[in-house]
C-alpha cells in the first residue's frame, strides 16, 4: 500500500495541482484567442507579472503588520488580481487595440504579444532581480500529513496548505465562471462575439466591451494562476517559457474558445505530465513476488526523463493537431 | 532615381561610415569579429525574412533551428574521438541504432496493415502500441550505453570531415526537422505554426542539453574547426578577415538567389498565396505544399547560417542558445528591415546587430551612472546583482521595438519592392 500513497503522492497531488494552475492559464488563453483571434504569447508573463504584484503585495501587508492565519501572499492575491487586470487592460489599449483597428492581420497581433512578453520580462527582471524568491520568508508553510486509518500503509499522503487553497481556489473561479458566461448579459454577449464576431456587432453589441472584460477575467486568473504556483513551489522570474506551451497545448485540446474545455484540457496535461514523469517501477515492483523469476523489473521506468518534461504537451498538441484540430469539446479551428 | 533607391544607398553609407568610425574606436580585430557575426545574422535574417515575407509563416523557433545547425557541425566536423571508438561502447551504440531502426520499421509495417485488410481502427491502436513499446524497448536500451559513454569516453566525438560538411549538414539537419512541423502546422493558421516552433525550440534545447554522450551537454565542446584557417595559425586578423570573405560571399550568393527566386513565377505564385490565400488556391495552386516549400527552405538557410555562427564562436554550449539572443533578435532584424526585402533583411541583420553590441557596455555604463547618482543624490543602496539587472534592459528594448515597428512603420526601413511588369502588347 506503500506504493500505493507514494502513486498518490506523486501523480495525483502533483497532478491537481499543475493541472489547476494550467487550468487557469488556459481559460485566459481561450478566451482571448476565440474572442480577440489570436494566439496570446505573453499570457506566462501575465501569470509572472501577477506572482510579482502579489509579492509586492505581501510585503506591503507584512509591513503594515498585518498578520493571518493564511499565508500572506494568497491574503495579497486579490490585489495582485486586479493589478494584472488592469495591466491587460493597459496592454490592450496601447498595444493591441491599435493594431485591430487598423485592420493588421492575426499574426501580427501575435508578433506584437511576443514583444509585449519581451518587455515585461524586460521589467520584471529589472525591477525585481533575476535569482528566485520565495513567498514563506516571514512565515512558516503549513504542511498535512494526513496519516491513513488503515494499517497496510505507514507513509502519510502530503499536502500544504498553498495546494489546498489552490485546489478550492480553481473550483471557486471555475464555478463563478460558469455563472458569468451562462446567467449575466455581459457573459452572454463574450459567448456571442465569440462564435461570430460580425453578427455580435451587428447585433449591437459592444465589442469594445466584451474585449475588456475579456482581459479582465484573463488578467485575474492569470495572477491567481502565477501566484499559487509560486506559492506552492517558488517565484521564478524565467517562469513564463515553461508555462506557455503547457497552457497553449492546454487550450487547443481543450477546443479553441471553449472555457470549460480549457479547464479540462488543463487537467489533462497536467496529468499527463505527471504520469509521464512517474517511475511505474515503483508500483510494478508489488508484482515482483507474483512474477516469474525470469521478469526483471528496471529500476527505473519513466517515459519521459523529467528534463524533457516539455516534451508531453508539444506531443499532446501534436496529437491534436494531427487528429481531432478541433479539440475535445468542439472549439473553433481558426 | 527612385525615392527608394536613395534611401537604400543612404542606409548602406550610414552602415559604412558606422563600422568605419567602430573601427577607428574598438580596433580591426574587434570589427571583424563583429562584420562576420553580423553576416551569420544576415543569413539568419534571410532565412526568417523569406519564411515571413514571402510566406506569410511565423516561426518562433529560430534558436532552435540555430543549435541544430551548431550541433550537426560538432557531429561531423569535430576531431575523432579514439577514446569512444577504441572502447565496446561505439559497437553497443550501433546495436541500440539498430534496434531503433528497425522498431520504426515494424511500427511503419504496422501502420500500413489496413492495406492487408485489417480494420482502421485496431491498426491505429496497435500502431500506438507498438510505437510506446519500442521507445520503451530503446530507451531503456540506450540508458545504460549513454552512461558507459559518459563515464569512459566523455562524449562520442565528432567524424573529423571538413568543417563545409558540417554547416550543410546543419541545413540538412534543420530542414528535417522542419518538415514533419510543417506538415501539421500549416494547413491550420499560423498562430498554431508560432506555438509549434516554440515548441520544437525547447525541445531542441532541452535535448541538446541533457544528452550528455552525444553533445557533453553543459561542458561545452570546442575548439571547433573553421573552414577558413584559424587564429592559431596566421593571427586574428587574418583569420577572422578570411572568414568574413567566406560568410560575405555566402550572404551574397544567398541574396542573388532569393531575388532570383522572387523574381521567377515561383517567387509571384508565393506572393500570390501570401497576399490571397483563397484566390490562389482557386487558381489551382496547392497552398499548403508551396507553404511547406518555403517553410523548409528558409529552415535550412537557418541552420546554415546557424552552423557558420556557433563554429565561428568555435564553443558549442547548448545552455547559452537564449531565445532572445537568437530568435526575437533576428526577428527584430527581420521586420525593422523591411518584411519581403531581402536587402532590408541584410541591413537590418547589420544595423541591429552593431547596435546589440554596442548596446551591452552602454547598458553597464548607463546603470553604472545611475546607481552613482543614485547614491549621490539620495544615498540609494542599488541592489547586488544591478548589472545583471542592468542586460534586462536590454529585453524591454527588443520588445519594445517589435511593438512599435509593427506599429508605426509595418513595412520597415526598406518596403518590399514589387517587381512590376511592362505591359506587353495592347491594353
């Protein structure tokens, strides 16, 4: 059973836990490429840029002498919000919305979104270094151990306190998002532009508006995405290239402007990952007494190396690309 | 003489008197150093430019195409290593080879069992099978020879062929990996083509990396061999003044011919496809072929032209392949030059790159500068690692002239230059 928890351990917390801050990402990247129509490069540095809001808000809030049961940076994550929000509002305006009013063609939007990443990778290092920081410098990281009740298992399954209030975190933003995009006006008006732009605005509505909300909501998941990764692991500045094709693979599988295909298609990779990454020796190994003599099992049994963690999602969008364009839940191919 | 013509010869006599003033500055050996890597950055630029102004593709992944060409030039042009071939592990390696190729064998006869009248679906499924088992079977396989490897021989070594060899067996090495990217790419819109080649750069990286027994991985490989004779032998001028005439010539051989090309009806047909896919396509042109065409094309003059960069640095270290420094900055040479003007991709490539020099001690100089009025003037404690900090400007800057080139001027320094027609016969 011993093997049992560390499968536990290692996939399936490991795998909730990537696959929700994935999850997150990927619904800002959907939206935007089914409403706005064009693939956002500078979404992991949103996520980025957000972590870094939510550390300078941290440290204001330590200053101040504020003290919670919480940690102090998920207490700072709703101001790190809606600075991120504002920020992808801001960006739209001077860099992105120009362009579309021009009549430029999609790739150019996407070439101008890889410079906005450049630049705020630009700062970002500038104004905060290039070495990693961690949140839990005034405060200790809850960790619990939940023993199981039954014998067969002396190893505890592990998890901290970040991996929860992420866990709850995403299903809360997943829950009030399918109430936004379903019940308010607004949200039905981002469907409609979504599956046809032109008859959106013919339709009188106003895309200027559902542009903005668009990045509202992308700008807010993306901070809380960056800021309970770098809760649960720490705040790397170089975070942004390793998320992004997660996150793109992510949203295609998903089927491109389809949230709840991003939530879904977020999970996947993350799992993906984790299971590609997991030594099944581990658990073929309670074969062993079953097995011939002449089995042997490897000591090490991996399908991926974890240096070449990459890997998996450029093979899932490969995949997808190859089978099914569309994604699982029937998005757009544009 | 046109507007266009003058602007160009202005442009060529500003970057004339630019080196001229460089030289008189920073010393010959120095320029030279800087003329040739510039010029491998102009066969990078033509690469790009022609992929995105006479394709319309977006291809994030120069760096990645730039170690490939890099890493095929260690693989045939470094010296043999006696210690590999000497020891079992090169015939143990040539057994994993052979069980690699002959697993991509079976999965391929399997996969074309539905011609023997097996249901689609299950030779699907065991095509997938039998493809796991086999990376499965290899992996494992190579595992325990890659270790012997490393721990007896270092790394295999190169095949000691001259170094020509290797920079084409970077293009050849870079379009092969281009292809199959292509192939699933480009029939979708170019947004899933940028994600793609992102990708495939990391991939790239991650690969050269960590395979410690083919590339050494994070200890480096050099000297590598020039073409050209080396500073060894007749002193840095010299040699880096031979190996300008030789990247020179070969920019100017690419140039003639790319105009040549854009000139030809292959070049219109491109153009047409760019400008009016659907139109095209009506026209009876198959798209997404000529796309693969030029996809590939300007992937192998990356490669080339990425051979030529890394061995002229003469280190090959696959941590220092930074997207920055390879892919958004040719990027930068590419639509600051002028998008579909392959004299734009050059000067950009020349003008960007002495100004990306230049730009590292301007940096240092300006912080330096900074963090003494800062102390001055406000007693300011500037942070340890300020010059570190102080290259990210740098980031900022290339992004910041993306955004506003796309802007402002989307056509570039040098606009694309349409070949027109004289009007034969009667209207």
């Amino acid at each position: 059973m011993n093997e049992l928890v560390f499968f536990v351990n290692k996939v399936l917390v490991a795998g909730t836990v990537i696959g929700s801050i994935y999850a997150l990402g990927a619904v800002g990247v959907t939206l935007v490429f089914g409403i706005l129509r064009f693939a956002h490069f500078a979404h992991g540095d949103l996520m980025t840029a957000g972590a870094f809001a939510a550390l300078a808000g941290a440290a204001g809030l330590h200053a101040l002498g504020v003290s919670t049961p919480l940690p102090i940076g998920f207490v700072a994550l709703p101001l790190a919000m809606i600075a991120t929000a504002l920020l992808a509002m801001g960006l739209d305006r001077t860099f992105y919305r120009p362009l579309r009013e021009r009549g430029a063609r999609p790739i150019v939007l996407v070439m101008a979104s890889i410079g906005v990443t450049l630049m705020l990778q630009g700062l970002v290092r500038l104004f905060a270094g290039t070495a990693p920081r961690s949140f839990f410098t005034g405060e200790r990281k809850d960790i619990f151990h939940i023993a199981l009740p039954f014998d067969l298992a002396d190893r505890p399954i592990i998890v901290t306190e970040p991996q929860v209030l992420l866990v709850l975190l995403t299903a809360a933003a997943v829950v009030a998002l399918h109430y936004f995009l379903t019940r308010s006006r607004l949200g039905k008006a981002m469907r409609a532009t979504s599956d046809n732009a032109d008859l959106a605005r013919v339709s009188g509505i106003d895309t200027e508006l559902v542009a903005r909300t668009t990045w509202i909501i992308a700008g807010g998941l993306a901070a809380a995405g960056g800021t309970m990764l770098s809760l649960d692991v720490t705040l790397k500045p170089d975070l942004s290239f390793s998320l992004l094709l997660p996150i793109f693979a992510a949203a295609i599988v998903g089927g491109v402007g389809q949230p709840y295909g991003a939530i879904a298609g977020g999970f996947l990779v993350g799992f993906a990952e984790t299971l590609s990454v997991f030594n099944w020796s581990v658990l073929l190994r309670v074969l062993a007494p079953v097995l011939p003599e002449t089995v042997e099992i490897p000591t090490k049994l991996a399908f991926v190396p974890p240096e070449y963690k990459i890997v998996v999602p450029f093979f899932i969008l490969v995949v997808v690309l190859v089978w099914r364009p569309t994604g699982i839940f029937r998005g757009r191919v544009l | 003489m046109n507007r266009l013509a003058v602007r160009e010869l202005a442009l060529l006599a500003g970057l004339v008197v630019m080196v001229g003033l460089i030289q008189a500055w920073l010393g010959t050996a120095y320029t030279l150093r800087m003329l040739v890597e510039a010029s491998c950055y102009a066969i990078l630029a033509l690469g790009l430019g022609i992929q995105w102004g006479y394709g319309g593709l977006f291809n994030v992944g120069v760096v990645g195409f730039v170690a490939l060409g890099g890493f095929a030039s260690v693989l045939l042009s470094y010296p043999v290593n006696e210690d590999f071939l000497n020891s079992g592990s090169a015939a143990e390696l040539a057994r994993v080879g052979l069980y690699a190729v002959l697993g991509i064998a079976v999965v391929f006869a399997i996969s074309r069992l539905h011609r023997l009248g097996v249901p689609r679906g299950l030779c699907t499924a065991a095509t997938i099978a039998a493809a796991a088992a086999v990376y499965l079977v290899v992996t494992t396989a190579l595992d325990p020879v890659a270790g012997e490897i490393e721990a007896n021989a270092g790394f295999v070594g190169g095949l000691g062929l001259p170094a020509w060899t290797g920079w084409l067996a970077g293009g050849a090495l870079a379009g092969l990996v281009a292809w199959p990217i292509g192939r699933i790419c480009l029939g979708l819109r170019s947004d899933y083509l940028a994600i793609a080649t992102l990708g495939i750069a990391e991939i790239i990286k991650a690969f050269l990396k960590n395979a410690d027994w083919l590339t050494r991985g994070t200890l480096t490989v050099s000297p590598l061999p020039w073409p050209v004779p080396t500073p060894d032998e007749v002193g840095f001028v010299w040699a880096r003044a031979g190996y300008l005439c030789l990247t020179a010539a070969m920019v100017v051989a690419i140039y003639v011919l790319l105009e040549r090309a854009y000139r030809a009806p292959w070049g219109r047909m491109m153009r047409a496809i760019r400008d009016n896919e659907v139109s095209a396509a009506a026209m009876g042109k198959d798209v997404n072929r000529r796309r693969l065409e030029i996809f590939v094309l300007g992937s192998i003059l990356i490669g080339i032209g990425g051979a030529a960069l890394v061995s002229f640095v003469r280190i090959f270290d696959p941590a220092g392949f930074l997207p920055l420094n390879y892919t958004f900055l040719v990027w930068v040479m590419v639509i600051l030059g002028g998008s579909g003007n392959n004299l734009g991709a050059i000067v950009g490539a020349l003008l960007v790159y002495i100004i990306w020099t230049l730009s590292e001690p301007a940096a240092l100089l300006l912080f330096d500068a900074l963090r003494d009025l800062g102390d001055a003037w406000f007693g300011w404690d500037a942070p340890s690692d300020l010059q570190s900090r102080a290259l990210q400007m740098r980031v900022f800057v290339i992004g910041l002239t993306i955004t506003l080139v796309l802007r402002f001027a989307p056509r570039g320094v040098l606009p694309e230059r349409a070949p027109r027609h004289e009007q034969v016969g009667p209207r």
